[in-house]
C-alpha cells in the first residue's frame, strides 16, 4: 500500500490530537470522582482545552493541504493520461485521432478559404531501420517533428502513422504553401548527427490548399494524398500542390481497376511474345508482353493498364495471370525459354515464392526454363526482403535477369552479390552503338564485366543492322529488338520456328549459345516500360 507524502506530515498532529482530547477527558473523570482538586482543574482544563484547540486547528490545516496535494496529483495524472491519449510517444506530435479532431474543429469553424495542409511521407523509412536499425529511425521521425514545430509554432501537427505526418496551416495565403513545403524540404534534406553518425533524410509532400468546397477533414486529406502520389512517382524528395485535374485522373484510374478486374475474369487478357535471338538469328526464347483487348475499347496499352494496376493488388491477378499463361504457351516449344516482367509490388508480397512455385508444378515446367525479369531501379531500390525472395527463386532453379542495367543505377561491384544469371543493356546504350568510339567501348566494357561475373548478356532495343553488329562484336550474347523480331502472336511464333528464320551477322563466327543448359533472360523488363517501344 502506497501511502502519499503528505499524510505522513500531519500523522504527528493527529495524535497530538488524540492525546490531548484524552488528556481533557481523563482530568474530567478525575475533577468528577474528586481525586483532583477542582481549582487547579479549573486551571489545567482550559489549558488543555486551548491546546486541543491549536492541535485541531493545525490537524485540519495539515488534512487540507493533504486533500489539495492529493487533488493536484489526481488532475496531473488526468493531465498525463489525456496527454498519452492525444499525443504520440516517440515524436510528440498530436495522434491520428486527436489531429483528426483539431482538424475537423478548424476546419468547423474557419471563416475565410484561407490556409493549406501538407501530408508529409518521410522516405525510406524502412530502409533506414532496416540498415541502420530503428534507434536510427525513430531519430529520423523526431527530427521531422522538430521542423515542423520549429517552422510552423502552434499549428496543428500530426502524425498519421508509421513515416507520415500532417500539418494544418491555417489563415495563410494559398500563394505561401509551396515555398512553406520547400523550405520544409531544404531544412530536412540538412544533414544531422546521431550516435556520431551522420543521418540525410528526404520526405515527399503533398499539399492541398483549404477551399470553398472542401467540407471536411477526409476531402482536405484525399487531395493531399493525389498530390502525395504524384510527388513520390516524381522521383521523391520533393512537393507536389493538388490540382483538379487529379480528381479526373483519379476517376479514371478507377475506371481502369474496374474494368481490368472484369477483364482477368472475361478473358480479355492476352499474350504476345517478342523473340530473343542467338547471335546466329535462331531463337533462343520469347519474352511474355501482356496486351488487353477491350471488348468496346479495343486494344489498351499496357502503358496505360499495368501503372494502375501497380497502384493496387490487381498487379498480383496480372501477374500470376501472366505467368500462368506464358508457362502454359511454354509447353509448346521444349527448345526454348520464355521471360516474364515481374513488377517491384510483387516482390513486396511474402506469396511470391509460393505463387511461382505453385504455377511451375501446376503446368509442368522446368523451373530452368522460366526467367523472372526485375528491373534494375527496382533491384537497387528495395530491402533484404527482396534479395531473400529473389534468392529463394533462384533455388528452385528459375533464372533472374537484371533488365535496363546501366539506366542509372548500376554499380559493377554490386554484380558479383545481386542474385541474377543475366543483365539486359538499357536500350539507351544500344542504340548510340555506331554513334562514337566512347559508345562503343562502354557497351564493350558492360559485357565484359558481366561474362566476368559469370552472367550471360542480353542487347535490347536492337533497330538497326549496325547496332546488331556491333553489338556481337562487343561480346553480347544474345538480342532483341524490332529490327530483329516485333512482338508477335503464339501463331507467328510458330511459324517462325518451323521457317527456322535466322539473321546472319556481318563480322567473324561466333560460339551459338546452348539452350536449355544455360538460359538466359531477355525482354524489355516491366510491362510498365512496354509503351517506350514503337506501335508493331
């Protein structure tokens, strides 16, 4: 049992009390029975009783300061529990609930279309914690909440969840929100130290000017998250205002999640093959490109489907849709390999392994047979998570192919660990080969490093005579592009297995690659980068 402080003081008193009320009472019995003389009682019994009375008057001034110190901890303990209630531990800043609230009473009672409200998405916070451990993260988290009270006193600053904030700027000029976010941004992107270690951050912004026809908290929000959106498909690190052009794309992105959904039920999904050809022109494989044709609309674009589809989970139906076909068109030609783009939001899911694993057993292929193309910028950009994923792929024996290297990303060091059997040159390379003696010797220099790490070497976006010249002579091993075959139906793949069409290449002999023993991927990588071909 827990006694308070102040009880203790005022013990002393209370029993000085007692004792002096028995005090007054045993002279009482006693005057009373005639064993102490009434006068000196007459003497003593005020004494006493003035002394009671001090001892009763410093008892209840000792029992209201207990009460009132008692009442104070009470109202500091509501205080604390209010505050936990309302506020985030780790960043101080208001919690969801509570923000929602502030803001929805803000909002309530503006009187002008005045102020503006950023939603704030830290970068790369997983990565952080991931790498550097989540001491470093929830460093980072603080930091961003210093700014913006520092920035913005006495606004209403929340936070929304793990990396995202929000801050409410009211009466302020809509002309202001944007040099507001990027001094935001400027102040973030400084370095800071912790653990003597130094810490960049960068965040993506949305912001959402407080008009007319916003009514409450979940408009004001929505519009900030398009303009998030947009600022994260920008690249990141920077800050994006809401337009209502946003709300129309917004629609139509609906539209499209809509219809695409029928559409992997209807049927209406279909497959085309482009063909990767040995140095000699025969084919060694195809790579699955996936086309959509509407029943009213016709054909649609995987340049305009596959990005919504990435927004949502349709991109896992797609996929496993994609796969499932390409395996089951792959019975077909024993000769060959066939590649399939998978997209970065599908290595997000732990289901990958599985799904891959289960459309291989269900078709009846040889994993070695089957290659998994992920671009570059996703391989460089995501966690451990996809390392491990792709590494489990790779022990069941299906192929890994590294499209679009060299686009940006690439560092030669990082070959020799990415699990990956084969990199497709950025068509950006391939196309200036014949342009200048620096074009040529950088192709030479990409193959090179990788035959020295053990990974066969695909050419892509090949359009000319030339570049494919060229590009044996630099030691490619295997091409595709429109020069050599456009994207083409399962029946035209036939038929040019039966013609066994070849392209004889200017130059010396070359060693034809065997096939199935060591195949390679080819294609040019997610379906996302399909609209970047010309119409064929």
């Amino acid at each position: 049992m827990v006694v308070h402080r102040h009880a203790e003081r005022w013990k002393p008193v209370f029993w000085l009390l007692v004792f002096t009320l028995f005090a007054i009472f045993a002279v009482d019995v006693l005057a009373a029975l005639d064993i102490v003389d009434l006068r000196h009682a007459a003497v003593f019994g005020p004494a006493m009783q003035a002394l009671a009375t001090l001892a009763v008057a410093a008892g209840l001034f000792e029992m209201r300061r207990a009460f009132s110190a008692s009442v104070d901890r009470e109202l500091r303990l509501a205080r604390q529990r209010e505050s936990a209630y309302r506020y985030d531990e780790m960043t101080g800043a208001l919690n969801r609930a509570a923000f929602i609230g502030e803001c929805e009473t803000k909002l309530h009672e503006r009187r002008a279309d005045s102020g503006y409200f950023l939603h704030i998405d830290l970068d790369y916070l997983k990565r952080i914690n991931d790498s550097l451990g989540h001491a470093r993260g929830d460093a980072a988290l603080r930091h961003l909440a210093d700014i913006a009270r520092a920035l913005a006193p006495g606004c209403a600053f929340g936070r929304l969840g793990g990396d995202e904030f929000a801050l409410l700027m009211m009466h302020r000029p809509h002309g202001e929100a944007m040099g507001f976010a990027n001094r935001f941004l400027s102040q973030l992107s400084m370095t800071v130290w912790h653990d003597g270690q130094p810490l960049n951050l960068s965040a993506s912004i949305g912001v959402a000017p407080i008009v007319g026809e916003i009514s409450g908290f979940d408009e004001l929000v929505h519009r900030a998250d398009l303009a998030l959106y947009q600022s994260k498909r920008n690249g990141r690190a920077q800050a994006t205002l809401f337009e209502n052009e946003m709300l129309t794309d917004l629609r139509y992105t609906r539209l499209i999640e809509r219809e695409l959904r029928a559409a992997i039920m209807l049927g209406e999904l279909e497959l085309v093959y482009q063909p990767v050809l040995r140095r000699d022109g025969s084919m060694a494989g195809c790579e699955a490109l996936v086309r959509w044709r509407h029943s009213l609309r016709g054909m649609i674009s995987p340049a305009e489907f596959i990005p919504v589809a990435e927004r949502s989970v349709l991109i896992d139906l797609v996929g496993e849709w994609v796969l499932r076909q390409a395996c089951r068109d792959m019975r077909e030609f024993p000769e060959m390999y066939f590649s399939v783009n998978f997209s970065a939001n599908q290595f997000k899911r732990d289901t990958v392994v599985a799904m891959v694993q289960s459309v291989l057993a269900e078709t009846g292929i040889a994993p070695p047979r089957l290659v998994v193309e992920i671009t570059e910028s996703m391989a460089m950009s995501h966690s451990e998570d996809v390392r491990e994923r792709l590494n489990a792929l790779r022990s069941l024996g299906v192929k890994i192919a590294l499209d679009d290297f060299g686009a940006g990303f690439s560092g030669f060091a990082y070959l020799q660990s990415f699990p990956v059997d084969a990199i497709k040159i950025d068509r950006a390379f391939v196309t200036k080969l014949g342009t200048s003696a620096a074009s040529n010797v950088m192709v030479t220099a990409l193959v090179s490093v990788a035959h020295a790490a053990g990974m066969h070497v695909v050419a892509e976006g090949v359009e000319t005579a030339e570049q494919h010249r060229l590009g044996a002579e630099a030691g490619a091993d295997l091409f595709q592009g429109y020069h050599l075959a456009r994207p083409m139906g399962l029946a035209a793949v036939r038929e040019r297995r039966a013609s066994k069409e070849r392209l004889a290449v200017d130059g010396p002999p070359v060693k034809t690659l065997a096939f199935p023993e060591k195949p390679v991927a080819a294609g040019p990588g997610e379906e996302a980068n399909v609209a970047r071909r010309r119409a064929g």
